[in-house]
C-alpha cells in the first residue's frame, strides 16, 4: 500500500530548496572574506560576489594606505578580514599581518633573507602566501619556509635551498606553495634536479619527494608557475607546467598521473614557463612560448587519462596568441588572456576560439602582474603603477585608469568589496564606505 503524503511532509518539500539555498548563501557568506591563495578562492583568477570600485584616486575611495618594509612583489592572502603580506624586514625574510582598517596585527621573522637581482622586478619576497585558516605557509627566494600560526607564532621553519641546494633559474623565483588536504605543496624545475614535494602542514615532515626531469632546449626547463590543484577520479590531485610538460600527479604521493608534452617541436630556446595555466571545466588552458618576442603559443589540453596523453588530450593549438607572464583568469566558462603588453582576449576553453579582443592602453612598460575578474569587469595593473578596470563581459570597454604612483608588481585582490594592492612601498586598501 503507498502511503499518501501528510501537509507538513508536503510543506517540507517546499521548504527544502529554500534550506538548500540559505545554506548555500551562509557557506557563500562565510568564504566573502577569504583570498587564501594567489589566484583566489577559486584558483581561477576570479573575485566571489562583492560591490567592488571601479574608479578611486589620492582622495576617492582609498580607504587606507600603510607603508611596507621593504621591496617585495607577492599577492596578499586574506583569510577572516586578516591580511598576510610577505615582505624583507632588517635584512630578513617576513610575515606581516594586518587587520581590516590597516592595523598592524604582527610581524614576524623567518630568517636571513636574499634579495632578487637579475630582473627590475625581482625581489626576495616574490612568492605568494597561502592559508587554509588554520596555518600561513610562506617560501621566499631564500629557500626559507615556514608555517605559521594566526598569532603569529612560527609552527615550523626549514630552509629548502639548505636542504636540496641552490635554484639555478634564471630570473628569481616565482613559484609559490600551494595547499591540499594534509600536505603543502613546494615545485622547483630549473636546470638540474627537478622535483615535486609534499610537506605536513602540522609538522613540516617531507611525506614525499618526487623528481621531475625532462630533457629540454636551454632554459626550458625553467618554470616559474605555481601548481594548481585538482581533482582526477574524485581525489586530490596536483597539475604542474614546466620543462615543456603538464603533468598531474596524486596529491597522496606523488605518483605521475599523465604527462602532456609535444609543446615546442621546433626545439625553440629561452623558453621558460612563466604564467601559471588556468582550469577551465575539464581543460586545462596552458600559456607557451614567447609573447614578449612576437612568438605565442597557446594550449587546450583535457584532464585525465592515464600515461603519455599527449596525443589524445591536446584538443586545440594557437600559434598567434599567448602570455608571456600574465596568467589567464575564467570565469563563467570564459578565459581571459591578458598580453604582456595589455592586449585582452576572451575565449572558448573548449575550442580555443576568439570570443572578442581588446586593449588597455600601451606604454613602454609591460604587465607583470595578473589580472582578475570581478562582476563582468576585469582589473589589471601595469608594472609603472597604472591600474585599469574595463568591462570584460560581452565586449570589451574601458572602465578607468588610474595612477598608483608606485611600481607594481603583485596582482589585485578582490574581496568582500575591497580591492587590496600591494606595491613596492605599499599597501593599498580601496572601497567605498
């Protein structure tokens, strides 16, 4: 016999899509104020939600600006309205946080730092700061790595270059750590031994180690791309570029999922990897060769499979676009491209397609810094400290640019309503009140 359904059975069922939705708004709400990472709460380049400035000056919507320490080029991590921002302090590697009206909350030393120098933009601080809200995980050109707790206490330090010698990049390093479950996550691929490392977040115990050797034109074995991590057959998983591979790699061991190669059959040299790929659905979008010189390569590789997949998983190749440094953003099953020298394009991740093009304006300094998505908008800023906003949805259409004064380096962060930027001297938070 079927039972017939009662009122307040039948009242439950109306009422369970708008539990489902109240709390998808409270998991929403809670995560507002969090950037844990250098590419976002999403690792896309892509803001959550928020009513975010898209014009402010020396006396518009700068709601606070604090001098920093010394020279660094890291992005910001935001985790619960608390800022992290590395920096050198008296000639050592630092951790500095903030609170949300700009307070200095603490400050707290690694170790003896390095500064960059082969590049105008290099310093010792350019790795980015990562958090899961419970630890800050900080590298610096140094090899200094540490964890640390919110209060600023330090929960363990090493020093990688101590441990597995010295980087032989050409440019200083860039890479940053990146988080999964348990472990954080160091890459280092440079001319010599390669590897992949996996290390407790609670302990700093190495859990694994894995090399990474390819055999490459000069310099091609250099990357300064920041693992992304994913998911391959519901687990945990890590994509890594460089040395002319995308790799994917268990986030338990280590273990070498798939490989993707066949990137660079014309052997060309002085290639290194330098923007970090983005995920857009099941494609990984994986930015190559020299825009800089003229000589862009551009990528649509499927995740998954098993092995070699370098000749079924590479969907789509361009030859006439590309970035050099900047890396792409996604956003509503879009990716954003922006040149080296400001050029914008929105593609198809799944075929590779121009969707439109556009432009910011072109002097003779480059972009380095990459850009993010916020509302339909997209923010950029250039090397010399101009900042741009222009509308990123249909067309393209400029917004604002605006002069920082300052060289910059890192890239815009955007949550909870404000916009954080961090120069070479300092620290910027913009909003409206």
């Amino acid at each position: 016999m079927t039972s017939q359904p009662t009122h307040q059975t039948a009242r439950n069922r109306r009422l369970f899509p708008l539990v489902l939705a109240a709390i998808a708004l409270f998991h929403l709400s809670l995560f507002a104020a969090d950037w844990p990472h250098w590419r976002g709460p999403k690792d896309n380049g892509a803001a959550l939600p928020g009513n975010y400035p898209v014009k402010w000056s020396d006396t518009e919507n700068v709601l606070w600006k604090v001098a920093l320490p010394g020279k660094g080029c890291s992005t910001p991590a935001v985790w619960k309205k608390q800022i992290i921002v590395t920096a050198p302090v008296d000639g050592e590697d630092a951790v500095l946080a903030f609170d949300w009206s700009g307070k200095l909350l603490w400050k707290t030393q690694v170790g003896v730092g390095k500064s960059g120098g082969k590049h105008r933009n290099s310093s010792g601080s350019n790795p980015s700061p990562v958090t899961d809200g419970d630890g800050i995980f900080v590298y610096y050109q140094s090899g200094n790595f540490a964890a640390l707790n919110f209060d600023g206490k330090i929960r363990w330090q090493t020093n990688l270059v101590e441990a597995f010698g010295n980087s032989t990049l050409y440019f200083d390093q860039g890479t940053s750590p990146v988080l999964t479950e348990q472990n954080v996550v160091m890459a280092r691929m440079h001319k010599g031994e390669s590897w992949l490392a996996a290390f407790d977040k609670k302990t700093g115990a190495m859990n694994w180690k894995v090399a990474r050797n390819y055999e490459t034109p000069v310099e091609n074995d250099h990357s300064y791309a920041t693992p992304l991590v994913i998911k391959h057959q519901g687990k945990e998983a890590l994509l890594v570029w460089g040395a002319q591979h995308v790799t994917a790699h268990d986030a338990a061991d280590g273990r070498l999922i798939w490989s993707c190669g066949d990137v660079n059959p014309d052997s060309k040299r002085n290639w290194p990897a330098v923007a970090t790929p983005v995920v857009a659905g099941d494609m990984a979008i994986v930015p190559f060769g020299r825009n800089d010189r003229n000589l862009p390569l551009l990528f649509g590789i499927k995740l998954g499979g098993e092995g070699d997949v370098t000749a079924t998983h590479t969907i789509w190749k361009r030859t006439d676009t590309g970035t050099f440094v900047p890396s792409p953003a996604e956003s509503n099953g879009r990716v954003y491209l922006m040149r080296d020298r400001g050029e914008v394009e929105c593609l198809d991740p799944a075929t590779g397609k121009t969707i439109w093009t556009g432009a910011f304006p072109k002097t003779s300094a480059n972009f380095y810094s990459s850009p993010v998505l916020a509302g339909g908008k997209l923010y950029a800023i250039r090397e010399d400290g101009v900042a741009f906003v222009a509308r990123a949805d249909d067309a393209f259409e400029m917004i604002s640019e605006i002069p920082m004064g300052e060289r910059i380096i890192a890239s815009p962060v955007l949550v909870d309503g404000r916009i954080l930027i961090r120069g070479e001297n300092n620290l910027y938070c913009i909003g409206v009140e």
